[in-house]
C-alpha cells in the first residue's frame, strides 16, 4: 500500500529535529504537544519505523529519522521554490532567503550587494547567519540554508560553487610595536603577543582558534569588541594587535597609526566562494541574489 505523505508532518518533524524537543516543536508549529505526540506515532506506524528515540532529555533522530529529516528538507524546500515561483506572477516576489555566510562575507562584501537587491526585492526576507565555513557547507548540504559564502581551501563534497571574490588576513599593530618592523610574518610568530579579537561567537575568532590550536597553543586574547570599528581602535590606542581581513581595512578612517603586515600563512589567502546544492532550483528571487553578487564581484 502506498504511503500517503503529508506536508504538516514534514514541516512538524523538522521542527522537532532542529530543537531536539517535541514540546519546543510542537511550539513552533502552533501545534498542541499531544497533537504533534499523535501526528509522530501515527507516522512512525505507517512507516513502520521508528524515527524518534525519547529520552529525558528531549528526542534524538534515530538513523531511519535522519534519513527523513533529509528528505522532509529538500521537499519542503521544492515546495517554496514553487510557492516563490508562482507567486511572481501575482502581486510581487516574496519570500525567504536563507543565507549562511562567514564574518569577512558579511561585514564587507554583503552591505552594499544586499542594500541594492532588498530595494528591488521589496517582499524578500533574507535570514542571514554568521558560521564557519565548514558549518556552513554542512547547512547548505543539509537544507538548512539555501545559499553559503565560504572562504578558504574548505572542501565543498557535492555542492555547486561559484567563485566571486577574493581577500586577505593581515596583522595590523600600532605604528611602535616589535612586529612593526616586519613586512610579513607567520601567524605563529604572532601568538606571544595580546591579541584584540571580535566576540567568541564570530566565525573569525573561531577560526582564528582552531588555527592555534593545531599550533598547541592557545589565543593570547587581551580584549574582545564586537565590530571591527572597535578593533581599529583599540589597535591604534596600542592595546595589542588583530588578525583582520585586508577588505576595508584601506577605507578605515584613522589607519595611519596603525601597521600592516602580510601574514605568511596560505590560510590566510581567502577565497570566496558561492554554494548551493542546485543553483538552478532555487526560487527566481535567490537566483537572482546570485547574480547580484556575482555582477558584483565577479
């Protein structure tokens, strides 16, 4: 006998996957816990698997439901691809574009192109998320995000890519520090000295962490600010030095107190690329975000 699938069950699951909990889940479904309780037993019987282990501390996806998960994710996704689709023939685009991207992507390359595609894109919502590259390619792969901008030599399994740009770490220290007389220098050579850095939850500063401690080392953090504004500052009021990325460091206003040196390391050459698991079946709208971007700085 055929299954019959139901779109309510789908989104319902991925809510409860993603939050762990059936109460958190139900919640965000606008669900009541014994009807979203009766909507999973029901579908586990007419699968006859099992899709969810109950524990005292929530739900954990048992192998069968992380298959579904994924399943439920690309039909749900195709779904609003065609919702998107045929919504541009009526009063206007709408939708929402799910975008994971790293630091350096979102506070320089992304300001300017989003600013200009929301204005033609009036009825698009943009959920933007700020990760490492690594878990961005696991959200894109996953159907957690629509679209990723990764940066770095990060394998991309089977994802599509596009190339657009391309960037630098730096050291920037004040004017007098020891490192001011250097012209390059290794990322290793860099540690023993206070770093300034943005807060624990940037990819950068992650990142940045990892680095160290494939190096046994740990970050010799002095201070941590939330902007890169605030890094400038701190910088040129000689409380440490920062790894930064070389895009809009030149446009910073006051740089003349502060030095720039290249790091050596060949992380530190950033390349930025666009992913999707099919660019070509994402909604008009995401498409032509891409192109955007693409136009931009491609």
């Amino acid at each position: 006998m055929a299954i019959k699938y139901d779109l309510t069950d789908f989104r319902l699951f991925i809510k409860i996957a993603e939050t762990e909990s059936l109460s958190r889940g139900a919640e965000q479904c606008h669900m009541s816990v014994p009807a979203a309780s009766n909507r999973v037993r029901n579908l586990e019987d007419n699968l006859g698997i099992k899709l969810l282990q109950r524990t005292s501390q929530g739900v954990n996806l048992t192998n069968e439901g992380r298959v579904y998960l994924r399943h439920a994710r690309k039909i749900v996704a195709q779904l609003e691809v065609l919702s998107g689709d045929l919504q541009e023939f009526t009063k206007g685009v709408t939708g929402q574009l799910r975008l994971f991207a790293n630091t350096t992507a979102i506070t320089e390359l992304l300001p300017a192109v989003l600013g200009e595609y929301l204005q033609s894109h009036p009825n698009v919502h943009v959920e933007m998320k700020e990760k490492v590259s690594e878990e961005i390619i696991r959200a894109v792969k996953e159907g957690m995000a629509d679209l990723g901008i990764v940066s770095g030599n990060i394998p991309t399994a089977d994802l599509q890519t596009r190339p657009f740009a391309r960037s630098r770490l730096i050291v920037i220290c004040p004017m007098d520090h020891p490192l001011a007389e250097h012209k390059e220098i290794s990322f290793e050579d860099c540690l023993s000295y206070p770093l300034i850095s943005l807060l624990e939850a940037s990819a950068i500063h992650q990142f940045l962490v990892r680095e160290a401690e494939k190096l046994h080392v740990d970050l010799n953090i002095r201070v941590q600010v939330a902007s890169y504004d605030a890094i400038y500052r701190m910088v040129a009021a000689k409380v440490g030095i920062a790894i930064i990325p070389q895009l809009g460091f030149a446009r910073h206003k006051g740089t003349r107190d502060i030095k720039q040196i290249e790091l050596v390391d060949a992380w530190a050459e950033r390349n930025f690329q666009l992913c999707s698991v099919d660019f070509e079946s994402l909604p008009t709208f995401a498409q032509e975000f891409c192109e955007s971007l693409l136009q931009r700085y491609g």
